[in-house]
C-alpha cells in the first residue's frame, strides 16, 4: 500500500507554503501514528460519564425529547456546527430520523448560558451531517437514497430551502471550500464517491455544476474532477455515471481548513486529505496501518481546531473523540462510558475555540430518543 503523505514541504507563490496556516504545516512521513496526547492521558469519568485529561469540564446542555430552553430537544442528534451570533453563538445539531428529522438550534449567551432553542428544519429524511458555509447558513444533508441538501438558517425567521443542484444521492458530509469557491460532499456508500459542487455565483447555491473525483485505485496521488451528468441521480445513481470516479468505503466526515479537505471513511477506518493546492489524495490515518493497537476505529465525524488538530468522532469503537496532531500524534481525547450502542456526533468549536460541543446519539438507552447533547471547556491549544 502506498503510504506516501500529503503533508509535504510544498512551495507556492510568493514563499507562501501549500498548507498555510499552523494546520498540518510539519510533515511526516506515514499515516498518523499512536503517540501522548498533547492534553495529557484521560483521567476518570465524572458525574457526566465523560472522560476527559485534567484542566478540561463538561455539562450536557440538552437530552432527546426533553425541554431545553422550552423547546423539545429532537431524537437522534447527529452532525453539527457553530455560529457567530450578536456576543453569543449557535450551536445547530441534525436529526437523523426517517422522514421526521431536520436539524435544531441551541443559541448561547456571552456567558454561556442558553437563551433558546429552536427548530430550522422539519420533516427531512435522515439528517445526518452537512457542513456550514462562510455565509453562515447550515447544509443540512439527506442520509438517504437521492436524498436532498437543505440550506438552513442557524438565527432562525428564514425558512430552509432544498438545493437539487447539489446533486441527489446518499448524502453524509459537506465542506465549503472559499479559497475555490466549491464545496465538498461526502457520500455514505460502500461504494462512494467525493463530490466537490461549483455554484454559479459563490453564495448562491440554487444552480452550479457537480462533479465527482476520478482517480485510480491507489490511496495516495493525483486526481481530477469530472462533470456528473445527471446531478439528479435517475435513474442512474451519480456514483455510477462517471467511469473513473474513485470509490471510497463508506463516507462520513467532511472539514476543510488551510487549502486540505479531510474526509473520513468508516467502512475502512480511514482520514483522507484532498490537498486543494495541488489535486491530490493521500492518507492521514489508516487503522490497519497503525503499529499496535489503533485508538481510533469507528471513524466518523470531524472537525478541526485553531491549532490545526483534527478531532475524528467514533461510531462505536471505545467511544471516543481523537485527536490528531499536525506531528501526525492520534490520541483519545474525550471518552464516554456506559454507552456502547451509541456514536458520537457533531463535534464543533465555538466561534472563540474554548467549547467543544458533541453529542451521544443515542444516549445510554441506546434508542435514538435517548441522544445527548455535550460542551466541554477547557485550554484548548490555539
């Protein structure tokens, strides 16, 4: 297997480096390897059943089809992102529930506090992830066969509207690419695709062109884009209609930052890095690459803090957020016990970087009406 990295000492312009930024600016040599974490190990579950390393504190700040802020908390709480909002912030969660999903609101004050709750999308079909946009709407995304995108209002007063330009397929992730002027998506699919969506007019996502990447069977090298002929996806699904189009096993998170796109494959345990700069893909993480025991299985969702860590949710697994460092360092940092028959969703930093939020979609009942709804604070790095 090919284990060459993206992370490489790539020159552009004016001295400026491919990976700008703090994010992934050292290079290694391989997939991200077992290591300390940089917080330190993890100390022992507190009265939340949160494990978490010392300095760091967590409060559930809602739980499924219980009120918070006077507003019913949905079921199955699964992808999510944070807003700037006045002094305070948004934090915006999916449902991932057949035909009755949609996505919710948490708004904080400067303090933290929760001053309301709300609904900004409502009986959509399996909610899973989506992805913010620098125009600070919500892309909320149809786990399901032709399923939809729905661009979302996080403030709330605007109603979603459904955006077929983006193609109809098994949705899972979305990443705004601003530097491109694209947007990335993931497809969960054993035999998936990566789709990048080029709007007409940047910021207006009803009309624009899909297009899926095409690549050969290695897991590291160059790729290049074609068009999706029928974006709509009948008969002939969008994965099936481009020969070439690379096949990815199961996709999942999707988090752009710094001219790289990371994005998870559960179905393989892997973390992908789409270098923009220079159209390429290789391998941030492999599980079956690891030496010893890998930390991290069950690869899910994903963010990425100031620092340039990235944080991998696991779907089962031992239940935990990772970390993994740009030295290419992956640890467990967040462990929740007592909850086997869930996974852990939409993890996302406030807009200061001090709050970490997540949720346990299901909960310790294991049943999608027993999801949980996280924040933990501490001294993130920056």
């Amino acid at each position: 297997m090919d284990r060459r990295t993206v992370l490489r000492a790539t020159v552009i312009g004016a001295g400026t480096a491919a990976f700008s930024g703090s994010l992934w600016s050292a290079a290694f040599a391989a997939p991200a390897q077992p290591g300390p974490s940089p917080y330190g190990g993890l100390r022992a579950a507190d009265a939340n059943g949160v494990q978490l390393p010392a300095g760091f504190t967590s409060r559930i700040v809602a739980r499924s089809r219980q009120a918070v802020a006077g507003y019913t908390w949905h079921d199955a709480p699964d992808g999510g992102a944070c807003f700037v909002t006045g002094a305070g912030w948004v934090y915006v969660s999916n449902s991932e529930i057949s035909a009755t999903g949609g996505a919710s609101a948490l708004r904080f004050n400067a303090d933290g506090s929760i001053a309301s709750a709300y609904r900004i999308l409502a009986n959509t079909n399996r909610n899973c992830a989506g992805g913010a946009t620098p125009w600070g709407t919500w892309l909320s995304c149809e786990e399901a066969d032709l399923g939809y995108v729905y661009e979302t209002y996080p403030l709330g007063g605007t109603a979603a509207v459904r955006r077929p330009a983006m193609g109809r397929f098994t949705h899972e992730a979305a990443a705004a690419d601003p530097d491109r002027r694209v947007i990335y998506l993931t497809e969960d699919e054993t035999n998936g695709c990566f789709y990048r969506f080029r709007p007409t007019t940047w910021g207006n996502l009803s009309a624009g062109t899909l297009e899926v990447l095409v690549a050969g069977s290695a897991t590291s090298g160059p790729v290049s884009w074609a068009p999706v002929p029928d974006p709509d996806g009948s008969p002939t699904r969008t994965r099936s209609q481009v020969s070439g189009a690379k096949r990815f096993n199961g996709g999942e998170g999707c988090y752009y930052a710094d001219g790289v796109c990371w994005f998870t494959t559960k179905g393989d345990n892997r973390v992908w890095a789409y270098d923009a700069v220079n159209q390429r893909i290789d391998l941030a993480y492999d599980d079956s690459l690891v030496t010893g025991t890998a930390p991290l299985t069950g690869v899910d969702n994903i963010t990425g803090s100031g620092s340039g860590d990235l944080f991998v949710a696991e779907d089962g697994g031992n239940m935990e957020i990772n970390i993994i460092t740009p030295a290419g360092v992956v640890a467990p940092f967040i462990r929740l016990s007592g909850q086997s028959g869930s996974e852990i969703t939409g993890p996302a930093f406030s807009p200061d970087g001090t709050r970490l939020y997540f949720s346990s979609q299901r909960g310790t009942s294991g049943s999608s009406s027993g999801g949980i709804t996280y924040e933990v604070r501490g001294p993130f790095r920056s």
